[in-house]
C-alpha cells in the first residue's frame, strides 16, 4: 500500500489535484484509518490522469469521458481475454482451428480494403 504523500512525491502533483481527483471518484484509494492508501494500479491511473492533463493538455472537464471510455476499452480487453481462454479450455480442437481459421480470414478481408 502507497500513501498520499508518496504518490505526491512519485508522481508530483499537487495534492489539492489529487484530493479533488479522489472527490470526483477518478481514483478509487482504500483508506486505513483516516488515510488513503493507494494500490498500483491507482498510481497508474493517477500518473494516466496527470499525462492526460498536463502532457496533453486534456481539459479536466473531458477527463471523466476520457477515463470511461478508456475503462471500457480495458473491460472489453479483458473480457475478450477470457472468452479467448474459456475457448481454448472447453471447445474442441477442431471448433478452436475453425474460429481461429474464420477470424485469420476476416482479418485478411479487413486488410484489403
């Protein structure tokens, strides 16, 4: 577990920034106490949110549409992740070599267009 302070010193962002990060529920820290602690996973996303502000000059109003649609994209990562995992562990060899066969051909049509 990571505390505010460390995140403020890893990260270097302000921590009235951070504290109203946390209000908005862009960042999602556990508490011990009265403190916030933080997992790695919410470094990530506090050093995701700082790059999209102050590197590329995301206003902070389209942060909350940017991280959603980011989420998603990840939720869908690994849904598809397990879907390809539950495949390759129930379905027979030959539905496998027929999905991969039909997916390798769509690929193939996609890249020609």
């Amino acid at each position: 577990m990571i505390t505010l302070n460390k995140v403020i010193a890893r990260t270097g962002l302000k921590r009235e920034d951070l504290e109203r990060w946390i209000v908005e529920n862009w960042i999602k820290p556990d508490r011990d106490g009265g403190d916030y602690v933080f997992e790695e996973v919410d470094v990530a996303r506090v050093e995701l949110i700082y790059e999209l502000h102050h590197q590329l000059d995301i206003d902070e109003a389209a942060i909350p549409v940017v991280l959603s649609l980011l989420d998603q994209i990840y939720d869908l990562r690994r849904r598809m992740r397990e879907l390809g995992e539950a495949l390759s562990e129930v379905a027979p060899n030959e539905v496998q070599r027929a999905v991969a066969d039909h997916l390798a051909q769509r690929g193939r049509r996609v890249r020609r267009l």
